[in-house]
C-alpha cells in the first residue's frame, strides 16, 4: 500500500515538473515588452497602459510597467532595467525633454526595438513614433477660440513642460491660428512641471491677479485647464473662455458641465493599440513610417456625449 502511494507521488511530482517545463517553453515563445509610462497619475497616460495591456494580451505578449512618476532620471534607470532583463522591445513615453534621448540611444545599442509614443526625444526618435497631430489639432482649436471671442481678447496660456514634443506641436498650432486674428494675443505664459491640475490652478490665479485683462485660458492638457477654470471660479471671473487639449475623461465632463468651453479629444485607446501593433511588425522584421500621427478631434458641448461613453 505504502509503495503505491509513493509511486502515485513520484509519478504526481514528474507531471508536475513536465508541466512546468511546458510551461517555461511557453513564456519562452511569449514576447516580453516593456512599457515605459511617464506618469500614472495622468489619466492619458493610464488609459495608453490600459489600452497596451489590453491590444498585448490579445497578441500574447507579456508586458512590463515602469512608472517613472514623471521624474525622467528614474525613467533612465527603468529603461535600463528592462534591457538588463532582456526584454523583447520598449514602448516609451518620455516622463520630459531632459535625458530624453538616453534610453532610445540605450535600446537601439542593445539593438532592442523601440515605439515613442506621445514625446519623440528630439536627436534620437524610436524606430517609429505614435501621437496625435498637434499642430493640426491645436490649430483648430486656436480657430475655435478665434470664433468664441469675435477674435478679439487677451490669453493666458499655462503651458505643459518645456521642451516636449506635445508643448512644442500645440503652441505651433495654435500661434498660426492666431497669426490671422491680431486682435487675439497672448498677454501671458508659463510652464507647468507636471500638466497637473494643481499646477494649473496656481498659475492662472497668479496670471489673472497680474493680467486681469485675460478673457481666455488655455491649459496645454486639460488637467492645467481644469485647474485654471478653478482659479477663474474663484476669481468670479464667469467672462474668461478656458480650453483645454487631451480629452481625459475630466476634460470631457468639464466640457460636458461647461466648465471648459472646448478640448482636443486624443484617441487614446487607439494609439495604445498602434504601439503594440507597431511593435509586432517590428519584431517580424518589418520597416514602419517614421512617424504615425492621428488626428485630434476638436470637441465641444456639441458633439461630447460620445466620447464620454465610448472613448476612442
């Protein structure tokens, strides 16, 4: 009796191990793709991990968080985890402009495939970049504004971090726009550090005790326009036009309560997809454009509803 459980346990242990060697087999053929989010504590950039996770699942791979909490020094290092650890390819969203360029440089030496989404370090892109078009996107915007206002006013602009592709691309947009309505101008700027709301609060209440002449705000993320449409509140300044650019779930309920006059939706979900999918392509060996631009859709309490039911 004695020997046969014993036979009945060796033979469960060497199940056991073949499914674990199965098992390792498996993961062995699973591509490991590293994800490098600047900052989950963006909504932007949680919906991109979220959407990742989700199009990587589906395509059986394994993917890897780092949040760098915005601090770009700790996204070097995370970046430089993932190589020491082999991964298959990086999706990078750069947590700023400073030290940017070291992890595309890092990866592409280790010959590790790499999709910038959001921000492209300038002097060192990915092998293909994923963003909406912001220049398109904040031009329109800008005429938008131009509308709204008769083209006629003063703006306050709380600006996103300096340097970084999506702050450069929306004041390029949004400046030739008003290029065609001199009556319009920017009375007064600043940079946030994190596009956070707070953030946004604080520089537009500093900007409408020093500028009282502004009738329009515009937060470069719709978290900075949020924020300034507080200060605007608590100024009981009920004249001031805020908009606002990323079309988070916030923003588009702030448009939908009329808290912001208009935003830029990104599609969002969609540009998480891409990375994956480009990803997929380029560890087949496939050559992609090197840049993927998606449109932004200008959205107001119009067409709103939509997108805060099914967001793109």
């Amino acid at each position: 009796m004695i020997t046969k459980i014993r036979r009945a346990l060796c033979l469960s242990a060497v199940l056991a191990l073949l499914i674990a060697i199965a098992g390792c087999s498996q993961n062995d053929d699973q591509p490991t793709i590293g994800l490098a989010v600047a900052n989950q504590q963006a909504d932007f950039f949680n919906m991109i991990r979220q959407s990742v996770e989700a199009a990587g699942e589906k395509e059986g791979m394994r993917i890897i968080v780092a949040d760098a909490k915005g601090d770009g020094d700790t996204q070097v290092s995370q970046i430089q985890n993932f190589i020491t650890q082999g991964v298959d390819a990086i999706i990078y969203i750069p947590a700023g402009a400073t030290a940017a360029t070291i992890p595309v440089r890092d990866a592409k030496a280790a010959g590790i495939p790499i999709v910038t989404v959001d921000r492209n370090p300038d002097g060192a892109p990915g092998d293909t970049f994923i963003a909406t078009d912001s220049v398109a996107a904040a031009r329109e915007l800008g005429e938008h504004v131009i509308e709204l206002t008769n083209g006629r006013g003063a703006i306050g602009v709380i600006q996103g971090q300096l340097g970084t592709t999506p702050e450069i691309a929306r004041d390029q947009g949004f400046r030739e726009a008003l290029s065609k309505a001199p009556g319009l101008r920017i009375v007064a700027e600043q940079a946030s550090q994190q596009w956070a709301q707070s953030e946004g609060f604080d520089i537009a209440t500093d900007m409408l005790q020093a500028h009282p002449e502004i009738t329009v705000l515009f937060g470069r993320a719709d978290a900075l326009a949020l924020g300034a449409a507080a200060a605007a509140r608590a100024q009981n300044r009920p004249d001031i036009t805020v908009v606002g650019f990323d079309g988070d779930i916030a923003g588009l309920q702030g448009v939908k309560d009329g808290g912001l006059a208009a935003t830029v939706t990104q599609q969002t979900y969609k540009m998480g997809g891409l990375a994956v999918e480009s990803v997929k392509k380029l560890l087949a060996g496939e050559s992609l454009p090197a840049e993927q631009l998606q449109p932004g859709v200008l959205t107001t309490k119009e067409n709103v509803a939509p997108f805060l039911e099914n967001h793109p």
